[in-house]
C-alpha cells in the first residue's frame, strides 16, 4: 500500500478534556505491557483488536507530552488522533498530505512518516526527534522494507548516537525519547533464522531494549477472546507453469522460473515479439497496436489540418500522438493510461483552442461506489445496463472542434490499462483486463450496449470483434467468489431480517470484506458483482484502498469516499468492502464476519492483519489463492513460530558484547547484499553511457535489494534547468549525487548514473 503524502499538513489541535476523557480500565495485560514501556524501548506485538492503541495511549498519558504517534497511512490519521485524544485528555494534532504545519503548542502529534520526514529535513524545531518524550510506530514492521518508516528509524538511530545541540536539550525534558514499536505481525520472512534476523534488525535499528506480548491465556483471562476464525483453503488443482495454486490461471502465461520482477515489462513485451504470448494476449495486443496507429494517423491529420486553418502569424498548437510501450516508447506501466487520459483532454479542448476545456466526470461508478444495481433498456448514454457504469466515467466531453480524436484517446486508455494489468500479473488476469474493457464500454456493439463513441477503422474494428469472440462469457476466478459469497451470505444470516437473504435466526447479517493486491481490481469486482443478477440484490459493494493515488486515470476513491464507505459498511447499508491493504492494518474497519482473501498472500503480516478483520463469533476466513511456496498453512506456521520467539526474544544491551556482534553481523550482511547489487546491476547499467540510460530503474532495483533508503530532492538551476540530487542512505554509507537537464526525467536519469558509479567505486573498496 502507499504512505502518507509529504510535505503539508492538516492540524487539529482539540483537545478532549480530563472530564471527556471517558472512564476505562486497562486489560490486565495492557498495564503489564505499557509498565515495560515506560522504562525501556519496546516492541508490543499482541492481536489485532487487542488494544495496542489503548496501550499506547497510556504510555503517553504517564510519561507525559509531547508525544509523536507515527501511522502508515492517511486514512488512519483521524482514526488514531481521536482514540489517542479520547483516553488521554490531551490535545492533539494531525499531520498529514494537506495545508500548513502543525503547532508547535501540541501536546500529541499524529502523523504519516513521509509528511513528518519532509518536515523535520525542512529545519521545522518542534518536529525534530529530541523534541519528544515519546514516539510510536503503528504497525512498526513497516521499517522492514521500503517505507518512510525505515528511513525514520534509520535517521531516529542516529538522532539517538549523537548528542543533541545545546538549545534542543534545553527545550526538552530528554534528549532521546521512548520508543514503541505496536504491531500484530513483526516480520515478512518465512523461515526460523530469517524471521529472527528481522526482528533482531529492527530492535537494532530502533534501539529497542525489550519485546512484549501477552499468551492466549492472558488475553481469555483479561476478557479478550477475539482469536481469528480458522482458515476454509478453496483451491481448485494447480496449472503447470502458473504462480499460484489456484485453478484460474490461463494455459501459455509466463513460467514460474522466468518471472524477475524487475523485468516484468521486458519479459511481456519479449514474448509479443516472439509470438510467445498467451492467445488472450495476442488478441488484446493486435487490437492495442491497431489502436495506436490509427489514433497516431488521427492526431496528425487533426494536426495538420489545425495548421491549415490557423493564420500564417499565429500558428496552432498541435497534439501529436506516439506509444508509450515498446518496442517505441518508454514510459512505466503506470503512466500508459495517465499519458493517454491527458491527451485526450487536451484534444477536446483543455489544452488549448477548439472548446471551453474538458471536466473530469465524477460518477459513483467511476469513483469505486456501487451505483444502484443496473438501468432499465438499452442506454443512451453509454450506461452499461447490467450495473450502470458509466463508460464516459471520467472521459472528455465531445468537442466539436475536434470530433473523433479525444474519442479515440478515451477509449485507448482502457486498453493500456488492460495491458498493465497482463503485464503485472505475468497474463494471469485475463478477467481483470477484460472486465475493465467492458465497465468502460470498449466492447465493440453487443446487442446489450450502446455502440462505441469511437469510430476506430474497419481493420481495427475486425481485431476488437475477434478478440470478444473470444472473451469467455464467464471467469473461474469470479464465478468461485461468487459462490463463496452466496454461501457466506446465507451463512451470516443475510440482511439480518428474519426473513431475508435465507437467514437470520438471530443472527446479525452478513458483513464481508474481499482482499486484493491491485486497486484496479477492487473497480473490477465491485463491477462483476453489480452487474450479476444474483449478487447484485444482495450485496452493496464499496472500494477501500489508499486515496494517496488513483487505480487508473478514471478510477479512484478519494478520502472522503473510504471515510464515507467505512461509514455505510458500520450502519450496514453497504455490507461489501472491497479492499486492498489499507483495510489490513489497524483502520477502524467495524467488525465484519467475513473475510476473503481474493489474492495470494505472501507473508504473515498479512494473513494475520486481514484474518483480525473478522473476529465476530462464527466469523468465516476463506482463502481463494495461494502461492505454492507461501501456503496458508506455511503463513500459520510462520505465525506460530513468531509468537514463540518474541516471548523468549531479548535484544542485546545496548554496549554489551552481544549487541556489538549483533552490529557487526548487520554489516556484514549489508555488505554482502550491496556486493550482490552491484554483480547484478551495476556493469550493465554502467555501460548504458553518459545519458543514464537503464540507471534509473538499476539504482532503484539496487536500493530495494540493499534495503536502504533512496530518496530525490529537486532545485532549479542556471537557466532554468532542473537539478536533481539522489541520496543513497545505508547502514554502511550514505552517498550523494546530483544531475542537471532542462528536463526532469533526464535530470533523474543523470543523477542516477553517477550514484551507480559511485556504488560501485564505494562497494569495490
């Protein structure tokens, strides 16, 4: 999932008064735990549901103001600060993406790291560590991986390694401040030895003195009984050369053996070169690159006759059409759609002449929430009449200036985002691609839609009808969620009438949650499911995921939809939540009853986050996809096994012997995995030239594999020029470089280039 947005801020510093505050008692193992804390640095890894907020809260009430609570996401800002307001009678302030810093009169600061990050490196006083008493990481494994968590803890540990300057030690009560570190599942790795590196690095990192958590036992004993409902694996027979054990998998798709994540774009469009690829593939691609050409001849006819038209003295600008995949063109997966959704506005009148300027359409389908479960007919309007997406849902209007092109455009951008999703699934998700193809109208003319708004030519038109003629009418992968569902549903009572959806005997009614990797997908599902003649009237489906960025151009739920759909799904008149990670970990998602895992999981962390979301008393947990080496019964194991180690875990004094061997052991294997790096990625990215060339993806590829930190700073130089500086911070160094072009990109290419060739020279020495 992605972290909070940098730089700005939105405070609220209300404080709940000591009469406010409500009158609670802490669990028996709440005030042992939070006892710890107030004397040593501690991680706390206790349930999901269990009370580590609560926990926190106390900590900070006893040890006093200011206090710094750190959460990995936007959404859980508002969630965090009126919990931690609420028991501690203290102000609060938030700090998030937004406007303005926060005061410097709080007495409780909730934050997301990159806002806070940007913050202490812009030189704010009150923001800099040996300002705080005390400060808490929420789900504190995030400093495990490329997160703005880690690169915190690793500017936190030095903070805590040098003395503080005069005036802060002056201001503040203590120079280094408490460190809690709260989370339901501490490590990603599988494995005894891997799982106790993870956690001795961070206790390393975060200088953590003592690991908490509480025996099954204790928590019965302290009125806790939320335990997790037990697995249900519904997996049909594994594919040969698919990743995951499930049985939705096309025949052709991308071996195991050959998928290297960095070279994921390479590999697909490898394949279509070589005619490799699945037919699906094959099929979509004829109809994208038929696309390409037409709309290319389309942008320079409406060029040239633009040209034509204007006066010799004020010629027109002009929008030229090129792909942005290869085998021509450069750009990120992610950025197909986005460069295509801005070219159409452009042709329909937003960039410049032929038209007051297009709007992005917002629509409830358009924007992720059910839109009413289908019109009646056929539309007029481009409404698809089984769920009534809107297939102009974030399109141009028509211009009559230009009256085909930005048609072609809008429709293009679907099918890139049809590609993407082929490309990161390794051709997997046929469904997916096709199931954003049709919400979006790009269908050709069935007999139940409206004709296409864009009149492709009649080669293309032949391409796109034989690849629907191909479309299968239904999906393994849905109609299995679709049964599933319908189970749980009369399961879980229904609607919670006695008499409706073939329950209720007192029971609540059903409440579910569906768990995906892709945003997109959340789209795709709410779509299947609105448009199914079954599904439809039972359930009302709403999407969760990070507003910090959209699925697509056309697809996206901003922060006032998620807070609006948590809403509706706690009052139940939305009783489907589609979510990606966001609705793992620690948002106050009411208590569903049912949880799906759509997608393969591939850590603990993330089975035991999604797994508490149902913890209602005959709660069904159901796993749709495994991956052949992540089991469901590997990740319960992994669990197991970290529950026995963080309860006889000690992390080395800090001084002691053990903790200086423990230092040298996180050097050495540092040093091995930067080695490592620079076997794989440097000599080839070196020999790109001057211009960086592929140094950009190595440099990035070269830092995830290192673990370290690497962040992009941006100045205007002589001439207006763009200068970016790209820092590499490791627990072995930290280098600096910098690039200067008229352009961005090439700038960070520029920068890229010189920070390998200094990797290199500095690991070589």
């Amino acid at each position: 999932m992605a972290a909070g947005g940098g730089g700005a801020a939105a405070a609220n510093p209300r404080a709940t008064t000591a009469a406010e505050a409500p009158a609670k008692t802490l669990r028996g193992y709440q005030s042992r735990i939070a006892n710890k804390c107030l004397h040593d640095n501690t991680i706390v890894v206790l349930p999901t549901g269990s009370g580590k907020t609560l926990l926190a809260a106390e900590v900070i009430k006893r040890l006093g103001p200011p206090a710094l609570f750190l959460v990995p996401t936007c959404l859980l800002v508002d969630q965090q600060a009126e919990a931690l307001g609420s028991w501690t009678g203290l102000s609060v302030a938030k700090y998030r993406g937004g406007a303005g810093l926060p005061p410097s009169t709080f007495k409780i600061l909730v934050s997301t790291p990159q806002a806070f990050r940007t913050a202490q490196q812009n030189g704010i006083g009150h923001l800099q560590w040996s300002a705080f008493r005390v400060v808490i990481f929420d789900e504190v494994h995030h400093v495990l991986k490329d997160h703005p968590y880690r690169k915190l803890a690793l500017s936190l540990r030095r903070s805590s390694l040098t003395p503080p300057p005069a005036a802060a030690a002056a201001a503040g009560p203590s120079s280094h401040p408490r460190v809690v570190g709260l989370t339901a599942s501490y490590s990603y790795a599988v494995g005894d030895a891997k799982t106790k590196a993870s956690l001795t690095r961070m206790c390393h990192e975060l200088r953590i003195t003592t690991t908490e958590t509480a025996t099954r036992q204790e928590l019965e004993a302290s009125g806790y009984h939320a335990t997790g409902a037990a697995a249900e694996v519904l997996l049909g027979p594994r594919p040969d050369s698919a990743g995951t054990t499930d049985d939705a998998a096309p025949a052709g798709v991308v071996p195991e053996a050959d998928r290297k994540p960095h070279e994921m774009g390479t590999t697909f469009f490898r394949r279509e070169a070589k005619g490799t690829s699945t037919a699906f593939t094959r099929l979509l691609m004829a109809c994208v690159r038929g696309m390409e050409e037409a709309t290319a001849a389309a942008a320079a006819a409406a060029a040239e006759a633009a040209q034509a038209a204007a006066p010799s003295s004020q010629p027109r600008q002009t929008l030229l059409f090129a792909s942005p995949m290869p085998p021509s063109g450069d750009l990120a997966p992610r950025e197909w759609g986005a460069y295509t959704h801005k070219l159409a506005l452009k042709a329909a009148g937003g960039g410049g002449g032929g038209g007051g300027g297009a709007k992005i359409l917002e629509t409830a389908a358009g924007r992720g929430i059910r839109g009413g479960g289908g019109f009646p007919g056929k539309s007029v309007t481009k409404r698809c009449t089984r769920c009534g997406i809107d297939a102009n849902a974030g399109q141009p209007r028509r211009s009559s200036a230009r009256p085909t092109l930005h048609l072609l455009l809008a429709e293009l951008e679907h099918w890139y985002e049809a590609v993407k999703v082929l490309v990161v699934s390794w051709e997997e998700r046929e469904d997916d691609a096709a199931t954003i193809l049709d919400m979006f109208g790009c269908t050709g003319s069935p007999s139940d839609r409206a004709a296409s708004e864009a009149v492709w030519p009649g080669d293309v038109r032949q391409k796109i009808s034989a690849f629907w003629e191909a479309v299968p009418g239904t999906f393994p992968r849905y109609e299995k969620l679709k049964n599933v569902l319908l189970d749980k549903y009369d399961h879980h009572g229904g609607d919670g009438s006695s008499s409706g959806g073939g329950g209720g005997g007192g029971k609540k009614g059903f409440r579910g949650i569906v768990f995906v990797v892709q945003r997109v997908t959340t789209h795709v599902l709410a779509h299947a499911i609105a448009a199914d003649p079954r599904m439809a009237p039972r359930f009302s489906a709403a999407c969760l995921y990070a507003s910090s960025s959209p699925a697509t151009a056309s697809l996206s739920v901003t922060k006032a939809q998620a807070q609006a759909s948590i809403e509706a799904f706690r009052s139940g008149s939305v009783n489907l939540l589609l979510a990606t990670v966001v609705a793992e970990e620690g948002m106050d998602v009411p208590k569903a009853n049912c949880v799906v895992r759509y997608d393969a999981m591939v850590h603990a962390v993330s089975m035991v986050q999604g797994r508490g979301r149902a913890r209602e008393e005959d709660s069904s947990f159901v796993v749709l996809s495994e991956r052949p080496d992540r089991t469901t019964a590997d990740l319960e194991a992994v669990e197991r096994q970290q529950q026995r180690l963080v309860r006889g875990f000690r992390p080395p004094a800090a001084g002691s012997a053990a903790a200086a061997a423990g230092d040298a052991a996180l050097v050495v294997a540092q040093r091995a995995r930067e080695r490592g790096a620079c076997e794989a990625l440097l000599g080839a990215a070196a020999a790109q030239g001057g211009g960086g060339g592929g140094a950009l993806s190595a440099i990035n590829f070269f830092a995830q594999k290192t673990k370290a930190a690497l962040e992009d700073g941006w100045s205007k130089g002589a001439g207006g020029q763009w200068v970016c500086t790209l820092s590499y911070e490791s627990p072995l160094r930290e280098l600096h470089a910098t690039g200067t072009a008229p352009g961005k990109k090439a700038a960070k290419k520029l920068a890229a280039a010189k920070l390998l060739a200094g990797l290199r020279e500095a690991v070589a020495a």
